[in-house]
C-alpha cells in the first residue's frame, strides 16, 4: 500500500500513487549529486533550522527535501528565508544510535532491535519481532539477489531500513492515522513513500509470547500455528517488498512508477509458504489468492486500464482485481519475457521525482518494452489460466 501523501501548493498529489506534478523543475537528480543544504524555514511565523539534501527544487522555489532520518519533506514556495552549504556532512550514527532517534518519535513502552540491514521499532514481543526481523533479512537476501541474477543493477540501501510493529490494532490505527487517514481501519500494514518506513501490528496476538514458549519450536512454532500466519506474511513481505524497491534503485520515491509495477513486483514476492519457520522461502511461487480472484473478476480491459492508468487501484469496488491483475501481469513478464522487463524496470529506475506521465505515454512506454497491450493481456489470461489449470490437478 502507497498511503496518500499531502497536496502543497505547486505540487499536487494523485492520491496514493506516490506521483506528484507542479511546475518546472530546476533541479532533480541522482541522490547522490543533489545538494546538501541548510535552510532557515518561515513555519506560521517562526523560524526553523533543517539540514537537508535537496531531491528536487522547483522553478518557483518549492523543494522536496530529504532529512537525515530518511523523511522527505515539501516545502512550499516562498517559506526558505535563508539558504546555504550544509556546514556538516551528513551523520554517519549506528544503526542503535538511528534507532533510538525513530524510538523517540514513538508512544512509551516502545524497544529496538537491530539487524544488518533493519531497524525495527516494537512494543510486542521481542520473539516476534526477532521472527519478523528473521523474515526480513531473508527478504532483503533474496530480493538482491533475484534481480542481480535477471541483469538489473540493485544496490544495498546506504541506511538501515525502519519497521515499527505496534502490538494491537487500535494502537496502530491511533498512529497510522496520520499517514492513512480514514483508511487507517481497513489497512494492516503499509509502506509510506515520505517516512520511508513500513509499519504494522501483531496480527498473530504473540505480544505475550515468552522465550520459554513451551510449544516444540518456540516462537517460530507459534507465530505459523496463528489462523493469521498466512496474512501475516504476505502483509509483511509485500510490504518490506516495497520498500526494498524504492530504496535498492529500482524506484525512487515519488516518481511516477505506474502501480501496476510496484504492486505487481510487491504481489509476485508475497506468497507465503507455511511449511517453513519464517512463513516464506522464496520468489514467484504461484499466488492461489491472487491468481482465483485474477481469473474470477477478469473483464476484458482489466490488464490494458491498470497498464494505461492507477485509478483501478483506487476504485473502492474493484481495488482486489487491479492488484490480481498487477500480479498476473507481472508474473507473465517476469517468467516469459523477463530480459524485456528487466529494460523496462531500467526505464522506471531512471524516472525522476515528482514528475508525471500522460496514459499514452504510459501506453507508448509498455509496447516500445513488450508490443500491443491487447496481446500481452491475451498472453496473461491464457497464462494465468494454464497455471490455475495446473494447480487445480495437484
């Protein structure tokens, strides 16, 4: 999920596409080129002082800035009052120290755990979020190494990635609120493209799971008896999937990445498997969930609307079937066309921030990858269809 994100002046968001368009840019780049600033910043009559890179800059002056601890921030038009060289390079604190900064942002009651690429945030067990952490890792591993191995160039995020898990629901609506709004009940777990963070809750209810669990297995054991497990895991892993995407290079936060992409790859990684300890082992296994509701909703049109346009994925009576369709456009490209995907995910990678695409352009952009949008959506139905018709023989 790409929760929505605030309109500010100039830029003007489509909600929950994680797309913003305004005026012309002056400056918007590789992260690494663009400027390290420090600004003094005119707030309701006062005056603050933020250390920052910039990631885009607006004719108008509007900027996009990204803070030390990952958030972007948008600052309209006319609020810099002063600007200059950032006099401090930016901090290069341990993960703990990171992490203990994130905890501070957080309600009481709140502990860390540190990986080796994670910085996770809980007020569970820790049992559970050392398994989450465990899934995590292995996510991280394999994504990598998917995408090395198919030919597009992935790089380890420079900073830790941060996950909070709240251990209730209520908790976590009190505080996913703020991101998500109203849609805060009906979501379980997201990843939002300004805090760069995934968080969620303890679906399972092991927030009273002890290291002496006496069950065979621990707390592995009685994470994946949960009736929640299989949710559990597809919420968390297609949730860490995106935020792998947007910070390995293979998105950047807030270009236009059609949704078909980012769900698409996000779905394809999710399925879980219940027969490991950490719920899943692996990429592109057959998604049953995805693949019935694909082959159950289908309507002709269904793969050529989510190619030319997102608001399939907002549609409050139909939103499951753009992610199914996502998944089984995905799926089809990555196992039958895969080095034409791999160019056309190099083509998303090289997108800049807060920049927008016309549906023909959309359009242009898949067919000059993979040919007519209307074969390619026969090739997926006929290929999901194959792939049902194989299962149902187990």
């Amino acid at each position: 999920m790409l929760p929505p994100l605030p309109s500010l002046g100039v830029f003007v968001m489509a909600v929950a596409a994680g797309v913003l368009a305004g005026p012309a840019v002056l400056a918007s780049g590789p992260a690494e080129t663009m400027p390290r600033v420090q600004l003094d910043l005119r707030t309701g009559g006062t005056t603050s002082t933020v250390d920052a890179t910039i990631v885009v800059e607006a004719a108008d002056g509007g900027m996009l800035l990204e803070l030390d601890d990952q958030h972007y921030r948008l600052v309209p038009a006319g609020s810099v009052a002063a600007r200059r060289p950032c006099p401090t390079p930016e901090p290069t604190e341990s993960p703990r120290a990171f992490g203990q900064r994130v905890l501070a942002e957080l309600p009481a009651g709140f502990s860390l755990l540190t990986t080796r690429h994670y910085v996770v945030c809980f007020d569970t067990s820790r049992d559970y979020a050392q398994w989450c952490a465990a899934l995590f890792e292995r996510l991280h591993e394999t994504f990598g190494n998917f995408w090395s191995q198919a030919g597009l160039d992935v790089t380890d995020p420079s900073r830790p990635l941060v996950v909070v898990i709240f251990a209730d629901r209520a908790a976590y609506e009190r505080h996913a609120a703020g991101d998500l709004g109203a849609a805060a009940d009906r979501v379980v777990g997201y990843y939002n493209l300004m805090s760069n963070r995934v968080t969620t809750f303890d679906l399972t209810g092991t927030e009273g799971l002890t290291a002496g669990s006496a069950r065979p297995g621990g707390a592995a054991a009685e994470i994946m008896a949960s009736p929640a497990a299989a949710g559990l895991v597809s919420t968390l892993v297609h949730e860490a999937t995106h935020q792998m995407a947007f910070n390995c290079g293979m998105h950047r936060r807030l270009a236009p990445v059609p949704l078909w992409v980012s769900e698409g790859i996000a779905t394809y990684f999710e399925t879980p498997d219940l027969a490991a300890d950490r719920g899943w082992r692996g990429i592109g296994a057959p998604n049953r969930s995805r693949l019935d509701q694909f082959l159950a909703g289908y309507r002709e049109g269904d793969v050529a609307a989510i190619v030319a346009a997102d608001d399939r994925f907002r549609d409050a009576d139909r939103p499951l079937d753009a992610y199914a369709a996502a998944w089984a456009l995905t799926r089809h490209l990555t196992e039958s066309r895969k080095a034409a995907f791999i160019g056309y995910l190099r083509g998303q990678a090289a997108k800049r921030p807060l920049t927008d695409e016309a549906a023909e352009d959309r359009v242009r952009e898949f067919e000059a990858a993979f040919g007519s949008v209307a074969t390619i959506e026969k090739d997926v139905v006929a290929s999901a269809a194959r792939l049902q018709s194989r299962l149902q023989r187990r």
